[in-house]
C-alpha cells in the first residue's frame, strides 16, 4: 500500500513539473515570435531552448526524474530574464496552446510559472 501513494505522488509531482516545462517552453516560444521581443531577448530564449534540445546535458535526460532539472533550470532562467516581454497576449497563447496538447491541467502549475516572472 504505502509503496502505491510513494509511486502515486512521484507521478503527480513529474506530471506538474512536465507541465511547467511546457509551459514554459511555450511562453518562450511566443515571447519570440512577437514584434516587442529585442534581439538580446530572442538569443537568450534560443540559447535556453537549443540547450533544452541538445543531446549534450550537464545531467543526462536519460537519468530519471533528476534528468531534467537543469533543463527546467535553463529554462527559468531564460524566462526570468526576459519576463518583461512576455505579456498577456503571450500567456494566453502559451495557455490556449498548452491546453491543448495537455488535456488536464492545474491551474496551479500555470500559476506557479507565471509567479516567477
């Protein structure tokens, strides 16, 4: 019994961290594509997104759970960076997209991302 909630609540906390992730991801992506993103901004999100798609990683992918958390830290601090040019029009996107791809989603995750920035 005890070992099924160990493995229930592991699952929980990688599917929000997943979340996360992708909406992060996401609100890169439309923070790039609009017209008030500078240049210096645009090269930061590709720096973070070409590191989270490189197969070369401070922490392999491949290591479970701990794998991808210097990807989530990349990305967070991509996002930090250049939080001044995400706004609402790129959270809608990032969310509409993200609901999307991701039926199920906790507002909370959503929440969580955009407290940060």
């Amino acid at each position: 019994m005890k070992i099924l909630r160990i493995l229930s609540f592991i699952q929980r906390r990688v599917k929000a961290l997943g979340i996360r992730l992708i909406y992060s991801v996401l609100l890169m992506v439309y923070a790039y594509q609009s017209d008030r993103t500078p240049v210096w901004a645009r090269r930061i999100i590709m720096g973070a997104l070409a590191y989270l798609l490189s197969p070369l990683d401070s922490i392999p992918d491949l290591t479970p759970f701990i794998g991808f958390t210097d990807d989530l830290g990349i990305i967070s601090f991509g996002l930090v960076s250049i939080a001044c040019y995400i706004d609402k029009d790129v959270r809608e996107k990032a969310k509409t997209k993200l609901l999307s791809l991701i039926k199920e989603v906790d507002e909370k995750e959503i929440l969580a991302v955009d407290a940060k920035l």
